[in-house]
C-alpha cells in the first residue's frame, strides 16, 4: 500500500518566479510562501485533488512544478 495510485508534488523551486497561478488554480495543495514562492504542505496530491493538481502545475509559466506517480 505504499502510495499505490497516489500522485506527488515535486517543486523546481529556483525555477518559480511567484505568479500563484497554481496556488489560484489549486489552493488545497499549492501554497505560497512570504515571498510568493510555491511549497505544498505534503508532497503527496490528496485523494479527488489530482485534476486540480495537474492543473496547477501545468498552468505553471515556469514549469516549476511537476505531478508524478508517487
């Protein structure tokens, strides 16, 4: 059962320059620091949160963000 079917969050985070489009798009799981960069509370996507997840980061003009397999 180890993440079996899970999604994760990796971050680039040099690569974020702060616009929040994926913190706009997916607030549950993208959050912004005091300086507007992303970080996420738990790098694992919460159950019925994938789509939003993959949204956010595709949304990404940097694409700092990226949603993979757990």
């Amino acid at each position: 059962m180890s993440g079996e079917g899970k999604l994760k969050v990796v971050i680039n985070k040099p690569a974020c320059c702060g616009y929040g489009v994926c913190a706009d798009i997916c607030p549950d799981v993208y959050k912004l620091d005091e300086n507007g960069i992303v970080y996420v509370d738990d790098e694992i996507v919460p159950d019925g949160m994938e789509d939003l997840a993959r949204e956010g980061a595709d949304a990404c003009p940097q694409a700092a963000i990226k949603v993979v397999p757990a």
